[in-house]
C-alpha cells in the first residue's frame, strides 16, 4: 500500500482565468479540429464532441442530429446489423462509430457489419481497461482492421494510456467513475479526479503521437471547455445529451401542486391549488441494474450494480443543447485570446477554486 500525496483536481476544483484577447467575436473562433491518428494512418476533420455509447444518447437519431454540426456518435452495442443497414444513410461514416465488448461473438457480430458497410470507427469499450485481455483483444482487433480507428476504454492513468495505444488504439477514452449515472466510486473506492486524469493521460498520449476522449463528468458547457483546455482531444457526453427527442426514452409526465392557489376575490380565502405537469425521460448508466435486466437477463450472482437510474427532464430537440453546448465553447476562447479549438489548451491557465458557481437562486 502506498499514498500519493499530489492533490488531483475535478473540474469543479478550477476555473480558466482569462487573458487579453484580440477576438472581436465568437463568430471568429473555429471550433473544428483535423486529426491524423497514429496506428490507423486516417485523417479525421470535425468538432471534437461525442455522444456516448449510452441507452438514450448513442441512438441514431441523435447521430443523424449530431452529424449536422460534424459532431460525432459512439451507437450503443446492442444495435444490430438490420438497425445499422435502415439507419446507415443518414449520417455520415467519419463521424459514428460501431461499439463492442470483448466478447468474441459480439465481436464477429460488429466485424461483419464493419467489413459490409466499410465502417471507419470501433469503439471498445469495457468498464475495467486495466485487463490483460483488454490489451489483448485491442492488439487483435489492430491486426485484423489495421485502417480501422480503434476507440479504447476506459483509463485513468499515464501507463496504461500509453500501453492501449502502444497495442494499437487511436484514441484512449479516459475516465473512471465521474459519470453522473455512474456508481462505480462508491461501489468499488476506485477512480481518479477527472481533470487530473485527462491532463495526464492527454501528456502520456501526445508524447507518442496519440489522442484521448474525455469521457464523463461534465455538467455544463464551462466543463467541456475546461476538458479541452486540460489537454482532451475529444469530449464524451452522456448526461448532457440525455433527455432529448433524439434519444428515444420514453416521455414520462408528473403532475405536481405548487405554492400559488386560484383566488375569486382577492380578500376571499383560497379555492383551488394550482398543479403544474412535468416531463421526464429515464435515464441510467450501463452498468446498473435497470441495463442488466434489459440487456443481460438481470445481474450476475458474483457483480453488483455500479450505475443509478434516474428521471432526466424532458427537454425536447437536442438542437438547443448543441447550440448551448458550441456556443459556451468559442466564448471560453475569446475569454482567453484563442482563435481556435486547437489553441485553447495552449491559452490556458487553471487557478485553484473553492466556489465557482452563485447557486443562491438555483431551486
């Protein structure tokens, strides 16, 4: 056993301090970034933002959204190949990407769809990336598809960083635990600060060419900004992208009492309370109990559920968060002089904070 003594910081530890600026408007910041990854050789151009591989969220309906903005998409792993050939031609391939375990059959399941419909991205994607196996089956998929881009996941640290991508994978997906659905942390003591982890894993990564998604954690777009300022070459969103048309939940309606009352004369006493309906989507992590009885007949008698199942509110086109989202996104960079998406790490300086949000009028 042994301690680290170095504070590790989340996002909500830190705040961008700005900078002189020469941008006049957010009009002038360029959000789109080119990448060539090392071990596929192809080239990828587009705004760096992911949906996640999440019921709700990884949909194809929220790819065909997404798309619009050179946005991109991890599908869950439970489409099959009859749901990527109807939903194929309406998104573009460069910016979606087929998911998998490390199951073999699952495997030559999502082969064949890659290799019949010359899909350009895999995720694989496993909840504990420190497994032998995990290596293993990136090293394999690398040979068996050496153009394809291999996304890996999910890490925490420097050397395992640098081993996935070593093995083969183009981009390392980091994080473990900080998902708002998530409940690893608590079930298991394991994860690292998500901040800290991405500046680490991002220096392990580009020192040997290769890049990482931010997966997890962000609340608001200020949180988006400050993964890319930390070094992220992409970031995931799951819980920001929940709740919408394009997820495909099922709409669920409240109707709650408030504190205001119908009057018939203003000295008269109250007659009536006054109720107001809600919309709600659910919304739960892939390791709870609510995906396992979906998708895996329940939860094996030797694992327990790391994920929380909630009740998102409904909040219609995903359109408006996107803008939302993009938006908060070029003023961080004209807040700190940084003409491009690129730059915004380079323009960055993080100070320490105890408070970074006036939550007084926040119900």
């Amino acid at each position: 056993m042994r301690i680290e003594q170095e504070i590790k910081l989340d996002y909500k530890d830190v705040l961008i301090r700005p900078k002189r600026s020469t941008l006049k408007s957010r009009k002038q910041v360029d959000l789109i970034r080119t990448y060539k990854f090392r071990n596929s050789k192809q080239d990828w151009r587009g705004v760096p933002i992911m949906a996640s591989n999440m019921d709700g969220v990884g949909t194809f309906r929220m790819a065909d959204a997404l798309t619009n903005h050179s946005m991109f998409t991890c599908i869950t792993k439970q489409k099959v190949e009859r749901d990527w050939e109807d939903n194929l031609s309406k998104f573009v391939r460069d910016y979606t990407a087929i998911s998998v375990g490390t199951n073999f059959d699952a495997w030559m399941k999502a082969r064949a769809i890659i290799l019949k419909y010359d899909l350009k991205w895999i995720c694989i994607d496993i909840a504990n990336g420190y497994s032998e196996h995990f290596t293993d089956f990136v090293k394999m998929v690398r040979k068996d598809l050496p153009k394809i881009n291999i996304i890996a996941g999910n890490v925490v640290t420097a050397d395992m960083t640098q081993e996935l991508i070593l093995a083969g994978a183009d981009v390392v997906k980091v994080g473990i635990g900080p998902g708002s659905v998530c409940t690893t942390r608590i079930q298991t003591g394991i994860g690292y600060p998500q901040l800290s982890a991405v500046i680490e894993c991002a220096d392990a990564a580009h020192g040997l060419g290769g890049h990482i998604i931010a997966d997890g954690g962000c609340t608001c777009p200020g949180d988006v900004a400050k993964a890319f300022a930390a070094g992220a070459d992409f970031v995931m969103l799951g819980g920001m992208f929940s709740g919408h048309d394009e997820g495909g939940g099922e709409i669920i309606s409240k109707m709650f009492r408030t504190q205001e009352y119908d009057f018939q004369e203003i000295d008269q006493a109250p007659i009536k309370p006054y109720y107001e309906i809600k919309k709600y989507v659910k919304f739960y992590g892939m390791s709870s109990d609510t995906a396992m009885n979906k998708h895996s007949g329940g939860v094996a008698n030797y694992r327990s559920s790391e994920g929380r199942t909630v009740e998102v509110p409904y909040r219609g086109k995903v359109e408006g968060t996107v803008k939302d989202i993009l938006g908060g996104l070029r003023s961080t960079c004209t807040y700190v002089g940084a003409p491009t998406l690129k730059q915004l790490s380079k323009c960055t300086t993080f100070i320490r904070c105890t408070q970074q949000f006036n939550n007084v009028f926040v119900k």
